[in-house]
C-alpha cells in the first residue's frame, strides 16, 4: 500500500518520445518557476495508483492534499489525509515525517530520508514542492509535447534522475493554464510504478500551520525512529 504521492495509462511503462525543442522547453521551465514562486499554498484532491508490476498488484489510494511551501525561516509543510481504501495520514513539515495509521492504533514519527530508505511509499511531487532549479539540478529535463488530461491542456516533460537511485524516469504534466503540476508518473528500475493525479487544484487558500499537525488520541502507539 502506497503512502504519499501520479495512473492514467496503467499498464504502459515505456517513456513517452521526447521532443527536442531547447528554446520551447526553456519558456516551460520559466513559467512553471513562475508558478512556483507565486504559489503560497495549495489544496487538492489526489488520487494515487501504485502499480507492481513483479506480482501484479495495484494499489489506489484516494484523499486530500494540503501544501505550504518553505517561506524565509519556515519550512515546507505537505500533508495528506487519505480517505480509501481506509484512513491515514502523511504530514511533512521540513525534515519531519509522520505517518498515522487509526486502523492499527499506531503513528510514525522519523526523518523524511529514513521514511524514503524504509520504503514507507512517501513520493515527494515534484515540481509542486521545489523550484526549477532543483529540477535542473538533479535531472536531465526533455520537452514530450502536450496532452489532455481530463479535459484541461497540459504539458508533458520527461525527466531522468542524474545521480541514479531507485527512479529509472518520471515523466510530469503541467497545467497549461496555472502551470502547476497535475500528474505525475514516477517509473522504478524493475518497472513498478506510481501515478499521482491532483484535481481541483485551490491555489493560495488560507492554511494555518496548525492544519499540518497530524493529531491522535491518547493511547495511540507512537514508534519514534527519529
């Protein structure tokens, strides 16, 4: 079962043809830093397919998805409250990671690097929680061309990790209208896969920081691994 995360062609995995087209990805990039930098907070629903490719397995998960991103002294804050197939939540605050799970009484507490080394499913979105210049930095960035996706225009751009790791590629499609990432697909090396879809995107509503503390009742098991 997936924790955090971009399905809509299950079943293929080969990488969409890139497009070679320097100067139209180069306007891309630029507004999508636009975008980022003008973006305060977000809500969003978002639906999430883990695909297993080894043993035919797949995985949706359905929720909601609030985020802030880091400002001056405060850290980026992500939290998502999963509703199906059952109740859990993901809160990111900096490098703090909590996963609570009321089905089993139970709440991680750890660092967002030992969350991803442990394998928990936390899939950080990229291009919504980062600038460009991040982007840049750790992939190789190739311009696929445009898609519709339920009905808006986007753009797709296939990255490809540079320092390696567990991702073979990740391909994204951005809002042709508020250029803000609403799919992604982040392809594993055996080819296990996981597709992030955000819908009705909320830009720059008002969110407290209390509303990324992750609250439980007393008695709940509380499994600190920071």
């Amino acid at each position: 079962m997936a924790v955090v995360a971009f399905v809509v062609s299950c079943g293929i995995n080969r990488p969409a043809k890139a497009n070679g087209n320097p100067q139209l990805l180069t306007g891309i990039l630029q507004k999508m830093e636009k975008a980022h930098m003008d973006l305060k907070s977000l809500k969003a629903a978002i639906t999430q397919h883990k695909v297993n490719v080894q043993i035919n397995i797949k995985d949706t998960d359905l929720g909601t998805l609030i985020y802030k991103p880091s400002a001056g002294s405060d850290k980026g804050k992500v939290r998502i409250d999963y509703t199906k197939p059952d109740n859990r939540t993901v809160a990111v605050v900096g490098n703090s990671f909590v996963f609570y799970q009321p089905r089993i009484n139970q709440v991680v507490k750890t660092t967002l690097q030992q969350a991803s080394k442990n394998k928990t499913g936390y899939t950080s979105i990229i291009g919504l929680d980062g600038s460009v210049k991040n982007l840049t930095r750790n992939y190789n960035i190739e311009y696929v061309g445009e898609e519709n996706i339920n009905g808006e225009a986007t753009t797709q751009l296939q990255l490809t990790p540079k320092n390696g790791g567990s991702l073979q590629s990740v391909a994204i499609w951005v809002s042709n209208r508020s250029w803000l990432p609403v799919q992604q697909k982040f392809v594993e090396k055996n080819g296990d896969y996981t597709i992030v879809k955000l819908t009705n995107l909320e830009p720059n509503v008002k969110l407290s920081d209390e509303a990324f503390v992750v609250k439980y009742p007393s008695g709940t098991v509380v499994v600190d691994k920071i």
